[in-house]
C-alpha cells in the first residue's frame, strides 16, 4: 500500500515583486494519492475529515491516505466529476456528482438525488448555495434560482424563501448575516431581499440607500462580498470585468480595488472569494489569485514557478485556520501561522560561486553575517540581509586565486578582527570596522587549505589543514611565523576540530578516527576510531554539552565522553539521512542536521529525530550545503549553494499535546471498509474468513501530522506497543477466532503520549470450532456409542433368548421324548421274554418318538442358521414339509406364493413360530381332514403376512372337538409372534387355518 504523504513538491516564498514573501503552499497531487489534479471542491466534516471533489469522483482525506467513495446505492454509478460539496443544518452532505445533485451517505454510499421539478435552461452554469438557515437553493445561472422542497423531494420554484425583481436573471447569493440581507447578483445588477420585511431593493427603489444598488454600472454581478470589516466587494462585467469596493466605517470606496482590474494580456476572470477567520479576503477564479489584507490595505498576488495554476476552482477553511485551495494543478494547502523562515538568494550574483559556511561577526554595535564564497571570496550581509559592498576586503590580495577561496571563519576574541583560512594556506585577517584586510601564508601552513579554526579560553588560535596538521597560534606572541606551533602532524587529512570546556581539542581526520588532545600540553588523551565510531572518516565535530559530542560523516555518531557510549543512527533510525551536510547544536540542546533530504533534528536525551521539509516552510532549501551557524540571538543558518536560510529553531522546538487518534479506515484484505462507527466502544462482528486487516489512524491534525509518531496494540497478540513509524497503519494477517480490542495512540517529539483510542471486534470461529457444533458432535457419539452398546447388548440378548429357546426346546422336546423313549425302553426290557408283542409295540412306540424327536431337532438346527434367514428358504421348506405330508395320504394341494412375498425378511424367533405353526396347520390336515384336496396360499396384505391354509375334508366342531396340545401350541405361538389366528371349520366343509403377522 501506497504511503501517502502531505509534503508538497515545491514550496512558495515570494521574491522582490511578490507584496507577501511569507505564505506557502504545500502541493498535493496525484503523486500523494490524489485521484485527479483537477480539484473542483474542498470540504471538512464533522469529525475533522476532508473531503475532496475531483474529476475523477469523491475522495476523503486524513492528512496522510486518500479514500475513493463511489456511489453504489441504489444502483452503482461510474466515476463522474464532484464539483461541489456542502453541508445543511441537518448535517445531509450534498454533491453535485455530474450533471445530479442530491444527498450523498459515505457510510453506505447511498446518493439520494434530487431532481429538478421542471426542465430549465442550465448551460450559463449552476452552483448550489445553503443560507444560514438550513434552505437550500439551486441558482440557474442566468435563469432563475430554484428551492428545495423537502416533502416533495425536488427543486421547485413553488414557495420559494428567497425573492428578486422578476425581471432579474441572477448569477450569485450573498447572505449578510448581521442584516439578515440576502444579497442577489444578476444581470441586470444588483438586488437586496430582506425577510424580516419581505421588501426588494433594487435600482429603482432604494429607501436605504444600500452601498452599490444604484449604481446604473453595476451590471452582469458575478459576485457580492461583505467582509469582516464591513467592506462591499462587488465583481462585475461591463464590458469588461471589474471590481468595486466600499467602506461601511469610512463612507467611502476602497481605491485598491481597482487594482484587481487585469491590464494584462493574460485572461484572467474572478469568479469569488472567501472570507477567512483572521479578516483575510481571498477572490480566486481563471488565472487569479488575490488576497487582501485589511491591515496593509493591499492585495498580493502568490502565483508564481512554485504555485502554479490556471484555475482555481474553489477556497476552502478548514477548522484550525488552514487554507485548502483547489486547481487544476492539484491541491494545495496553507497555514498562516508558519515560523518565520528568512531565504536569501544570491542567484545573479557574479561571479558565480559556492557559499561554504558563515559566521556572525560583532562590527562596534553593529552584527554581520559574513559568508566565506568560493568564487567571491567573503560575502558580507547586514542585519537585514542586504549585502555590503566588499571590495576593501580584497585591496592587498595576492595573485592567487586561492585568496578567494576562503574556508572558514573566526573572530578574535581579543582584536575583534576576522581570521579566514583559504586555499593553499593563505590566512586572510580583516578589521571588521574598518574592512581592511591583509593576507598571510605563513610557512608553517606549508600551503596546505585550512580547513577550519577555533580559539580557546586563553585566546590561542589553532588550525587544522588539509595536510594533517594541527597548529596552535599563541596569543601572546606577534603575528610572525615563529609564534605558530605544530602540535601534532596526523597521517590523514585534519577536517574539523572544536575546543571543549577543559581545553581538549577534538580532531576529526579522513582516515583515522577522531583525536582527543590536550590543549596545553598537545599530549593524545583518547583515540576513537572505527572500533567506536561508524567509520575512520570524520568530517564534522559539534559538541551538545560537556560530555557529549557528534562525529558525522555518513552516518551520525553520538558519543558520550563520560560513560564511553557510541550511538550510531543512521536512517534506519529515523535520521532524514545518512549524508550528513551541516550539524550545530542550538540553545536549547537539540542537534539540527542539515542534508540532502532536508533538515531534520534529534533529540539526544530522548533519542528521537524530527523531520523538516517543505510541509514546514524549507521548500525553498537548497540540498547541496555546506555550513551553517548558531546566532548570538538564537537563530540558526544554513547554506546552501547560492543561498542562505534562516530560522529560529525554538519556533521549531515547541512540543504540542498529542490528540487522540481516530481510527480512520479498515482495509480487510484489498478492500476498504466505509463504517461510521470505527471509534466507538461498539463491538464489530466479522466472520472467521475476514481476518487479514490494515487499520489506518490519524489524529486528523493537518498542520503537525508529520511531527508525530504512532503506535499501536492488539490484546491477544501484542504483548508491548508496537510502532507504527510514520505510516500510522497496524498490518495483521490471518488472526484466529476470539474477541480484541486495538489500542492506538499518538506520540509527539519529547516522548508524550496521547490518549488511547480504541477499536473493539471479534472474528466469529467456523461453525465445526463452535460450541454448538462440538456439543452436537459430542452428542452424536456418545448416542453413536449408546447404539452400539445396547445393539451390543441386544445382540448378546437375542443370544441368550436363542440359547434358553433352543435350551427350552431341548428340555421340552428332547427332554420329554427321551424320557418316554426310556420308559418304554425299560418296559420292552421287561416284557422281552414274557410279552414279545407288548414288546414290540413298546419297540413301535420307540421308533415313532424317536422319528418325532429328530424332526424337532432338525426344526431346532434349521431355525437358528443364518442362511435360512431368506423368506426363500422358509418357503422352501414348507413346500417341502408339505410334499412330504400330503403325499403319504395321496392329498392333492396347490401351494401359492405371490411374488413379493419372497423379498421378506422375518426375524429368526418369527421364522420359527411361523414355521411351526404351518408344520402343525400341515399335520392336522394330513391326519384328521381325510381331504382329497388342499390350498395353501401365501401372501401380503395391509402390511401382514398372510398364511392360508385349507382343506376340503370332513371338518370338525371346534366348540366340540378337543383342543389338545397343538392347537394351543399354535396358539401360544401365534401369540408370542404378535400374529393373529383364526380357525375356521365346519362339519363335511373342511378346515381353514388363517394366520396375520404384522410386518
């Protein structure tokens, strides 16, 4: 994601003809995030946010990152140009997007447009227009001036509030609010309404002689203007475009207005104005922009390389005073209450040349800025910044180009005169009073630069130079050769020393660190070289205190001389960058740096930089410097290549109380959230798919938001705040399930926080990690687990139900006949010898039970096979089971079995019953029917197994005949199956057994 930034690409300050040097614009583009550079409308909302109508749609701005809002509701619209943006007392946004006007809601992208009741001519240009309370009007440019009717939804002229001549085209509305006087410009000039009264002014009836109504000139009025201070600015056309202006207080006409008139070739045309909170007028249209200043009485005109533009479409104040102006070449921004920021241009300066470092130099009463040029040797300034003429400085020069090439400066603290180090060795001394000067290239220089000079408590000058020398000038000595000392000869260039407190001399080299010596004895106390330092390469020494010192070359090494610590900062720590061009420390302890990407100042004790660029007023700072100084009044100068600027850094060092941010966007994923309740203690709700979020926060401060630092916290994830570096943006991806609060808050330079904003929300788990879902889970298995236990346990059941069956059927069946086959076992025994015939009907009765016994048997074995489970087989072996009956008694049978009797599968204990008690319906039949013919049918019939079978014997009288064992076997069985049976028979009509057994 693209970062936006607020800092411009160039910044204004006027030159020579420009009647204000001081106002900057700050450029705002497509660069930044700006959908378009042609800005129509400008405007701040309730909450601090501006709003910002392009031709390329809407766009909402929070000093850092633009929004796009489309329009989707009620049917998606394409991007089409915003040119006008206003607020009624309801707080409704208004929009003209394309050709439409209506109600826009950014938090559900909601345009509510409000149609024109009537077809109107509206190619002269239209506007919309809100008075103070709350009406909203619609001017038809040229035509007339419609009203919006709530309950009807439309512009309408039907009970229009706001009335004129009926013969005026109007152009423009002014409402004067200590009146109450709507003021309407029009074609045919102008006119006055007064609602209280319900009266027109106009030219022809003007019983209170209001200013400009009847003037016969005043035609074709563009625009009508009371400001502040009760001044009447009226723009109007005949032929040409022109301007008046009159004083309520004076009674009389401002003159300067004329000065708007365009003498020149260039078509310019004024179109409004805006009047701003400190009494500023600013009239802005094609080619214009003039700002009058009640104070002076006259206008400036800042349009210029750095401010350029064809059309201004509109002049917007935000809430902290600051000036929005939308063109066609983008957006820029102003404050007006900037530090004061002094530049001086030495552009056409000839020769040309190269500023190299300055120096404030006291002249009797007087105080100089004197600069060392190479190219024009010393340039002098007053304390106004003019030059001086500096021609006596250079009356005794050598022929040596090397005289003007001067390096560094010094005033002497005991002569007052300025000693200059240059080229090859030469030392230039001038008189600051008197401006004479001589030169000197004493041989203990041995025609090496002099590379900078410093003077000590006791008034000993020292030296160091580009050969690696460092030299000691005592002051009690003449100005001869042999009062020079060399104190130490390094074996790398000398480019920079200071003298601290206790009369050490920190030497920078280019290749072997940094040298701490004693200043009376010359004696090496400490050596700091690339095993401390950055680097071996020293190029600047400035000294914040006693004990801390900054070595710079690419890098910023802040050592401190007690405790030995080294930082090294670079970019990466939040130094602008790792060139250093400049640094001096100011009065207040804060070490200003000067580079190629602008100023930036750090704070040792709280070990935090502060950037400065053009959004601060430095737009105009020349990147390729090389000097600067610390002014007796606490002013700061910096050079650059021909130029020179000046500011007071305590401007600069003033520390406002962070606000509390706002949280101004969501992105989840790649798509922006337009919510309206971001910053409450209401909790939103996303799903557990949403979870990779990019929130954006600002405090919605557009004057400081570069000075503050942010940082954020997510509970649950965040242990400690995290920074959030200048981007005011917390990234997090692929957050698991739970509720969290993010925690936000501003930091501004000297470490104090601001109040913690708060964002509250939950991602909802995906319904297999819901409680709901785990206990339906749970729940599934254990009755998953209860089934199979208790199929278990009826399965052990139906074991055990079998085994007592066939335990029951052994003891009763087997059991009995066996013992009968015992009985008549011992009686044939005992009859064998005496009773051979009663023996063998005892033998007869043996064989019978025994036949008897074995079929039961094989009834047992066969009922608990699991392949005979299939109706197949039970109909099989009935088939069976009758043959074999009905054969032995010569009975003709037909055995029926409709078909979907076959695919039903009965439970074993049903099997058998069912099986059973046919073998005894089959029995009876071939014993006692004496029939010659038989039926059996099987069938199914209302969800019942159907058995019939019939005979067609000699029946019996069931309420006569003796039941026996079987029937009430087959009873008892029909009964244990839940089947019912019936018996049907009759003397001489047969016997029909009928059994149902529900399926």
């Amino acid at each position: 994601m693209k970062r936006l930034l607020i800092i411009i690409f160039t910044t204004y300050i006027g030159l020579g003809a420009l009647a204000n040097p001081e106002r900057f614009f700050n450029r705002i583009s497509t660069s930044d995030g700006l959908a378009s550079n042609n800005v129509y409308a400008v405007w701040q909302d309730k909450k601090g946010y501006m709003w910002i109508g392009t031709s390329n749609g809407l766009q909402r701005f929070d000093g850092k990152y633009f929004l796009y809002f489309s329009i989707n509701k009620p049917t998606p619209l394409p991007a089409q140009p915003v040119q006008q943006i206003l607020e009624d007392r309801e707080g409704n946004m208004w929009i003209r997007y394309g050709d439409a006007y209506g109600i826009f809601n950014p938090a559900d992208h909601i345009f509510k447009e409000v149609p024109i009741e009537n077809p109107e001519i509206r190619f002269h240009g239209e506007k919309l227009w809100i008075d103070s309370k709350g009406n909203v009007f619609l001017i038809l440019k040229r035509n007339k001036i419609l009203f919006y009717d709530k309950t009807q939804g439309v512009f309408t002229e039907k009970n229009n509030p706001l009335r004129y001549p009926e013969n005026y085209k109007p152009i423009s509305i002014f409402e004067d609010l200590k009146t109450g006087f709507y003021w309407v410009g029009s074609m045919q000039g102008l006119s006055v309404f007064d609602p209280l009264k319900n009266e027109i002014y106009h030219k022809s009836y003007n019983p209170l002689n209001l200013p400009n109504l009847s003037n016969e000139e005043i035609k074709v009025v563009f625009d009508y203007t009371i400001d502040q201070h009760r001044n009447h600015w009226v723009v109007f056309w005949n032929p040409t475009q022109r301007f008046l202006a009159y004083s309520e207080n004076l009674k009389s006409d401002i003159p300067n207005a004329m000065s708007l008139v365009n003498n020149s070739i260039e078509y310019k045309e004024m179109k409004t104005a805006l009047n701003t909170k400190n009494g500023e007028l600013w009239y802005y249209g094609v080619n214009s922009l003039y700002i009058y200043d009640h104070l002076t009485g006259s206008f400036s005109f800042p349009r210029n390389e750095f401010f350029r533009f064809s059309e201004i479409y509109q002049v917007f104040e935000d809430k902290e005073g600051g000036i929005w102006v939308g063109s066609d070449e983008g957006l820029y921004y102003y404050i007006n209450d900037f530090p004061a920021i002094k530049f001086k241009y030495f552009r056409d300066a000839s020769p040309s040349h190269l500023f190299i470092t300055a120096l404030e130099v006291q002249a009797n009463k007087n105080k100089e800025v004197w600069i060392s040029s190479w190219g024009r040797g010393i340039v002098l300034l007053d304390e106004k910044m003019e030059e001086i003429p500096n021609h006596k400085l250079y009356t005794k020069v050598p022929d040596d180009n090397a005289a003007y090439q001067p390096w560094v400066l010094i005033q002497n603290k005991n002569s007052g005169k300025v000693w200059i180090g240059n080229q090859a060795g030469w030392l230039h001394i001038i008189d600051p009073l008197t401006k004479d000067g001589d030169f000197y290239n004493f041989p203990v220089f041995k025609q090496s630069t002099i590379r900078s000079i410093s003077q000590d408590k006791a008034g000993n000058i020292w030296f160091t130079t580009q050969r690696g020398d460092l030299i000691k000038y005592h002051a009690d000595k003449p100005l001869v050769n042999e009062s020079f000392e060399l104190v130490h000869a390094f074996n790398s260039f000398s480019l920079a020393h200071v003298i601290d407190q206790k009369n050490r001399l920190w030497v920078g080299t280019s290749n072997d660190g940094v040298y701490c010596l004693d200043g009376d004895s010359g004696e090496i106390i400490k050596h700091l070289d690339n095993k401390i330092l950055s680097t071996n390469k020293i190029e600047k020494i400035t000294q914040l205190n006693d004990s801390i010192f900054f070595f710079g070359y690419d890098l910023l090494n802040a050592y401190n001389n007690k405790s030995g610590e080294n930082r090294i900062l670079s970019y990466s720590e939040g130094m602008i960058s790792n060139d250093i061009l400049h640094m001096l420390s100011d009065q207040d302890g804060f070490l200003w740096i000067y580079t190629p990407n602008g100023l930036c100042k750090y704070n040792y004790f709280q070990n935090s930089f502060t950037h400065y660029g053009p959004k601060d007023g430095f737009g105009l700072l020349e990147l390729d410097g090389n000097g600067g100084i610390l002014k007796s009044d606490g002013k700061v100068i910096f050079t650059g290549y021909h130029s020179l600027v000046e500011f007071n850094p305590r401007e600069f060092n003033r520390s406002l109380d962070p606000d509390r941010p706002t949280l101004t966007s969501i992105k989840l994923f790649d798509n922006y959230l337009y919510v309206d309740s971001l910053n409450t203690e209401e909790k939103r709700t996303f799903k557990h798919d949403q979870n990779a979020f990019t929130f954006y926060f600002s405090t919605l401060d557009f004057i400081h938001q570069d000075k503050l630092k942010y940082f954020h916290k997510l509970s649950g994830i965040d242990e400690d705040w995290r920074s959030s570096g200048s981007s005011s943006m917390a990234v997090y991806s692929l957050i698991p399930p739970g509720n969290y609060i993010l925690e936000f808050r501003s930091e501004n330079e000297e470490g104090m926080s601001s109040p913690v904003g708060s964002f509250y929300f939950s991602i909802t788990p995906p319904y297999y990690e819901t409680w709901w879902f785990k206990s339906i889970i749970i729940l599934l298995v254990m009755t998953v687990i209860i089934i199979i236990y208790r199929l278990n346990i009826n399965r052990i059941l139906d074991v055990v139900k079998v085994r007592n069956r066939v335990a029951r059927d052994l003891h009763d069946d087997m059991g009995s006949t066996l013992s009968t086959i015992n009985i008549l076992s011992t009686m044939a025994k005992t009859k064998l010898h005496t009773d051979p015939v009663k023996t063998s009907e005892y033998i007869s009765k043996i064989s019978d039970n025994s036949q008897r016994m074995l079929e039961a048997m094989d009834d047992i074995v066969w009922s608990i096979k699991p392949q005979n489970d299939s109706m197949e087989k039970v109909i099989a072996r009935m088939r069976e089971f009758a043959n074999n009956a009905m054969e032995t008694k010569e009975i003709d049978f037909r055995f029926e079995v409709e078909e979907n009797v076959y695919g039903l599968k009965l439970p074993m204990d049903t099997r058998r019953d069912l099986f059973l008690i046919f073998k005894e319906a089959v029995n009876n039949l071939a014993k006692y029917s004496k029939c010659s013919r038989a039926f059996i049918h099987f069938s199914i019939k209302k969800n019942q197994l159907h058995m019939r079978v019939r005979d067609y014997g000699e029946g019996f009288d069931l309420q006569e005949a003796d039941s026996g064992n079987g029937l009430n076997n087959m009873y008892k069985r029909a009964e244990n199956i839940g089947a019912k049976l019936v018996i049907h028979s009759e003397k001489n009509e047969g016997t029909e057994v009928i059994l149902d057994v529900n399926l």
